[in-house]
C-alpha cells in the first residue's frame, strides 16, 4: 500500500458514516468524488486497481477530536457540517441511496469500501482474548497483539427467493410476501441468514414454510449481491412451490402473502397498488426474471425520480449551484 500512496496517479475513496461523496456533472451523471492521497487522509485500506490502473485507496474522513480543540473553536459536529458542505455540486450519499445513482462499478468500490469498514471497525479487538489488533495486509486482515491470531473478514450469507407455481392450466404465479415493517402495498421476495450447518437450498425451504407455509421442491441459483448492512451477501433463487394452496403469512414477520400472475402483477404496478423493490436490490431482479421482461414503472418510479431529484444539487438562479438539503 505504501507504492500506492506514493503514486500520484492512485486515487482515495473517504467514507464518511458510511457515506461517501457523490457530485454530478453538468449533464445530470453522478460519480464518486475519488481525491488524490493526502498526508491528512487516514487510509484504511487497499481496494484494488479500476480500468484505468489506477489504485483505489479507502480512507476516513478526517476528523478534528475533542482534545485538539482550542478556545472559541466549533465542536466537531459543526466542523463536520462546514466539511460537509464546503462542495455545492456534491452530496453525502448512503450505498441505498447513491448506488441508483452510479454506475455498476463504483457502486461495486463503495458496497466494497463500506463492508471493509464496518469489519476493521467491528474488530478492532481480538474476538478470543479481548486484545487490541492491528491492521495488515492493504487493511484486509488484522492480527491479534496478544496471541498472534489473524483475523479475516467474513461474509454472513443470506438466502433469497422468488416462489413461483405452474398450475394445471399452464398459468405460472408468483408468491410475493408483504413485511410487517413495510407499508401495506410493498411486496417482495422471501429472504433469511442461513443458520449454522445449513445448505444454501436447505435455507431457501426453511426460509419460505416458515414465512409463508409453502413447501417447495425444487430451488434454482440465479446469483448472488453483497449487502454490506452489515456484512451480507444475499445469493437468489428461484424455488418451484409444491401446492400454491397453503400459502398464509406468518402473521409475525410477514403480514400477508400473496400470488399474482403476470397480468395481475403489472395492472396493480401500473395502478399504485403494489410496489416492488427497487431495481438496486437483488429481489427487483429475481422478480423481473420470473416477468420475462423489465418490470413496469408505477407511480413509485415517479417517487424515485423524485428522490433522485432531491439528492441532486439544484441549480440557484444565480448559475451556481447550491447543495439541496430537502
């Protein structure tokens, strides 16, 4: 890491509570702020090299502490707001909120970025002996000061799964399932951890007959997405119900479960009845390969494109622009 902090060509990603910068050119496209090393910049870690060969370096924002304060100074919040602030065409975006935004790529460096800090900082003290560790290995494992032990990152995998059914007609269904936490309208696929000593497959059957009491029989990989909230990866199948009969709600986690044909789910899309996860989310993928085709936009798109709008920097009327904060 150090030939990489030395190359003036090596570009730093600051993440900052697990947000990073994102600033948008003149014809609306937005990107990561990657800045050139700098002695103030507490790298963290080594993420790799992109396209160009450029290395890509992970730091966190540089922050002034309590103790260096001195008389009349701001406490550090307001310091954080000044920094924050200091560039109008850019924004302070969370992985949900900036990855609508990017291309594939970058929000592949911050999903990356921000699951590596969430480790470091989850051990930054041995598991087994409760000592301090230190960082190694371009910040991708961290050694044990007492005893040695390396520590390496880990991954907890999560199972998700779109239930489908084909009935004696010929007429394929979806089983989608609406949370107890989500507004009444929002529907999605079936997903869980995988417990100790568990298939991926065996997870998929426990996963659905416990939230949804259907038993199916066969599952299909189809792949797989990180999910850095805090250490996920989400892998996706598709699982062959055995009898769309028995489907009901857990009454616990899942509020209601419901099945649609094809034409059922696009009229009540395009009516504002049901919602769908967005296409960031490996669920908007598992339905929409089930569909056949891209899904269709109801009037939560227009609520996206709304929220993308407001996580753009607007235009003042003065031909500058100004950081919208709504």
């Amino acid at each position: 890491m150090d030939s990489a902090l030395s190359d003036p060509a090596t570009r730093v990603l600051v993440i900052e509570d697990r947000t990073a910068r994102v600033a948008w050119d003149r014809a609306g496209g937005a990107g990561l702020v990657w800045e050139a090393p700098q002695d103030a910049h507490d790298v963290v870690g080594y993420l790799g090299m992109n396209d160009e060969g450029r290395h890509l370096l992970l730091a966190r924002s540089a922050r002034q502490q309590p103790e260096d304060l001195q008389a009349g100074d701001p406490w550090p919040e307001g310091l954080e707001g000044q920094a924050r602030n200091d560039q109008p065409d850019t924004r302070w975006l969370g992985l949900r909120e900036a990855a609508p935004v990017l291309g594939r790529e970058e929000a592949t460096w911050l999903s990356m970025g921000i699951a590596l800090m969430n480790w470091q900082d989850a051990n930054a003290f041995c598991p087994a002996c409760g000592s301090a560790t230190t960082t190694n290995a371009g910040g991708w494992s961290q050694t044990c000061t007492a005893e040695g032990r390396e520590i390496f990152p880990r991954t907890d995998p999560a199972v998700i799964s779109a239930v489908v059914h084909t009935d004696e007609n010929g007429v394929d269904r979806l089983l989608l399932g609406n949370s107890a936490a989500w507004p009444p309208d929002r529907y999605s696929t079936f997903a869980g951890f995988v417990e100790a000593g568990e298939s991926l497959e065996a997870a998929v059957a426990r996963e659905i007959y416990e939230e949804s009491h259907v038993e199916v029989d066969r599952a299909q990989y189809l792949g797989s997405q990180p999910w850095p909230f805090p250490r996920s990866l989400m892998v996706g199948f598709i699982a062959q119900a055995v009898d769309r009969r028995s489907a009901e709600a857990d009454g616990s986690e899942i509020r209601r479960v419901r099945w649609f044909t094809r034409t059922e789910l696009r009229d009540e899309i395009l009516a504002g009845t049901v919602t769908l996860p967005d296409d960031v989310s490996i669920a908007h993928h598992l339905i929409s390969h089930w569909y056949g085709e891209p899904l269709p936009s109801g009037p939560q798109a227009h609520d996206a494109q709304e929220r993308d709008r407001a996580a753009r920097p607007a235009k003042s009327t003065n031909g500058h622009e100004e950081a919208n904060e709504n």
